[in-house]
C-alpha cells in the first residue's frame, strides 16, 4: 500500500467504530477506562460543520452544553455541576479571552476514566457566522491534542501529500445534488466518489484514492448511515461531517449524506470553509 494513503484508511476505519448508545439516545463517546475523554470531545466538536447543540454528560455528573458549528465553539448554553462556567455562560460569541475558562470546563467535564455521553441537537441560536467563536484546531492545540484519529501504530511520517486532482470526472455535471456539492467545494476536495441517489457512481480524483474510498463503502455502506444517524436531525437526514486532520492544516475525510446519496472524499484542512459554504448551498 502506498504510505500516502494510509492516513486516509486510518480515517475511514474511524467511520467503522462501534457506536454505543444509553437508553436515553446519548452516543457514546469515551468508555470508563479513556484516559483522556477530552481527545474525544474535542473530535466530536471538530466533526461539526453545520451548527448543531451538543451536550457532553459525564458518568461523574458533570454536563456540558455548547453550541459548534464549522469546527468552531461559539458559545457555552449550559453547564451543569461545573464551577467557574460564569465568564463563558451567557455570551452571545466566545472569543479569545474566554480560551482558558472554556478548557476547564472541558475538562471537568470530561475527566479521565469516565464515561462521557454527548447528544446532538438543533442549535439553540445563530450558527450561520462561522467566522466566530474558538476554533476546535486552537483549543486541541493548547491541551496538546491530536485530532488526527490516526492509530498510534500508525506512521506520522505517512502524511498525505497533496496531489493534483486529476481531470477525469466521471458523468459530473455542475447544478444540485452531491456531484453539484463537490464541484463547489473546489480543488481543495482532491478525491471523492459517491454511491446511491440520483449521483451513483460519480468521481473525481487520484485513481488510488477513488479506489480506496470506493472499496471502503462497498463493505460499509450501512455502518456509515449507522455513524452519520448519531449526527444528524434523524435517521437519513442529511449531513456533513469532517473526520481527522485539524482545521488549519493537513488532510480530512468528508462525508456528506443528502437523500439516498453519500458522498465520501479527501479534502485539504483549508477545504473546510468552502466545503461549508457549499453544503449551505446545497441546502438553501
């Protein structure tokens, strides 16, 4: 296997593990014996790209609510059992005066060898403007966190090296839809593919890394709607989701989900705006 690809299988494996629930719907993010529950936290944030609720309930009792939206933390809504949430509660954008507050309660809440739960709903208030809050690549880089989900038996030295998408797009036409999407999302989105819908069999990009994505879903097509399920308004509904590499550099595993139609790709950290600005398209 060429080493530049193995970021990308290591990223989509992350899309085949296992997903645990709690009656009460909560996905499972951090089983009692994490020793860093943050690191998936701050993954969970980091996946999402339109604005959405997430609440953080820790086994301890702690709970934990923000709003995120386009990688970024705009705001705290609620904070239960945690003490200094005053400077973050009740402000309407955080900035980066409120950085270190917000860690701690990052923190608390997610406290090592504890079960940590998060469910994900309709963003409370604004979420269009992305250009505020905390960047999820700024407070991973200051708790010293990778957000990559590379194995650590994985060679770092393995980085996706960028290369030109090629010319060859098979049956893509400009206009709505998924194949629509990824040509608005631009070069930055180096290779994808997309299976079902109106769209099926569509691609663009590096033969290897079509391959790659293309036998990917061929086996786990259905574990991917499972995943994207736990992310979404419901079941089937559409949604666009980031996995690995931080917002301001490396390489990221977009799927986005839009009627029966997936599409799966390899994107630039830099893509990230853009493939949120086109997502909105796609859907306005």
């Amino acid at each position: 296997m060429n080493k530049a690809t193995l970021p990308i299988v290591a990223r989509l494996h992350s899309l085949q593990a296992p997903v645990r629930l709690t009656p009460g719907g909560a996905r499972v993010i951090a089983e009692a014996g994490d020793r860093n529950p943050l690191a998936q936290l701050l993954r969970a944030a980091n996946e999402t790209m339109l604005g959405r609720s997430l609440q953080f309930d820790s086994a301890g009792g702690p709970s934990l609510t923000l709003d995120v939206s386009g990688r970024r933390v705009l705001r705290v809504s609620a904070a239960l059992g945690l003490s200094g949430s005053e400077s973050c509660l009740g402000v309407e954008a955080l900035e980066d005066e409120h950085k270190d507050d917000l860690i701690k309660l990052m923190q608390a809440v997610a406290a090592p060898r504890q079960e940590l739960r998060v469910t994900s709903g309709p963003i409370g208030r604004g979420g269009e403007e992305v250009s505020v809050g905390l960047p999820v690549a700024l407070l991973a880089d200051l708790v010293l966190i990778d957000l990559n989900d590379l194995a650590g038996d994985e060679p770092e030295e393995g980085a996706l090296v960028p290369a030109p998408v090629s010319d060859r797009m098979t049956g893509a036409t400009p206009g709505a839809g998924l194949a629509g999407f990824a040509e608005a999302v631009g070069p930055g989105l180096q290779a994808w593919l997309i299976t079902g819908g109106a769209d099926e069999g569509r691609s663009s990009g590096p033969e290897e890394m079509v391959s790659h994505l293309q036998g990917f879903l061929d086996d786990e097509r259905e574990a991917v709607d499972r995943q994207l399920d736990m992310l979404s308004a419901g079941p089937g509904a559409p949604v666009c989701v980031m996995l690995g590499a931080t917002l301001i550099e490396g390489h990221s595993i977009l799927v986005a989900r839009l009627d029966s139609g997936l599409l799966l790709g390899v994107i630039e950290g830099e893509g990230t705006g853009a493939a949120l600005a086109a997502w909105r398209g796609l859907l306005a």
